[in-house]
C-alpha cells in the first residue's frame, strides 16, 4: 500500500494500538488510525463481526506498520468521530 497518499492521523494514532484502520478523506488522501481491537470489538458489533470472519487472523490480513489493516468505505471524518467517542476525545 503506497504511504505517500496516506496520512497518520494526529491523536488517535496508537503507537500500542494492535489494529489499523484506513479511511478515505474527501480530498482522494486516506486517513490512518491505529486503535485497539479490544475497544472496537466491545463497543462495535460491526468490528466485532469483522474481526471474527473466518480466515481474518491476525497472519492471514494486510499488515501496516507491522500490525492487521482494516480498510472501510466509510469517511475518514466519520470513523474519526467514532474513535473520539471510543476514546473519549474532545
């Protein structure tokens, strides 16, 4: 996956994060968040689903930064909201 049209986003960019999830921005650029599995997967059914589909482990995804890539249609602005919930940022 070519970085050069991706960027880390500022805050919810876990350096401990154990899961990465890509987003597109409006601008055609993506965003990337690195989160825990555990905080989506207890708060989202929809990760917890994703993360359950056979044949997605750990060894068998797309790796980015040396840990699983998600990749989602939905916005980048979108699934930033979500996140700062999750996390209760401001």
């Amino acid at each position: 996956m070519s970085q050069c049209n991706s960027q880390a986003h500022d805050s919810l960019y876990l350096m401990d994060g154990n899961i990465v999830i890509i987003a597109p921005l409006i601008t055609g650029q993506r965003q990337i968040f690195r989160v825990h599995k555990s905080i989506l997967s207890k708060n989202s059914p929809v990760f917890r689903s994703i993360f359950m589909i056979p044949g997605v482990q750990d060894q068998e995804m797309e790796k980015y930064d040396g840990v699983p890539l998600v990749q989602l249609p939905d916005g980048a602005k979108e699934v930033e909201s979500l996140l700062r919930v999750l996390y209760h940022e401001r």
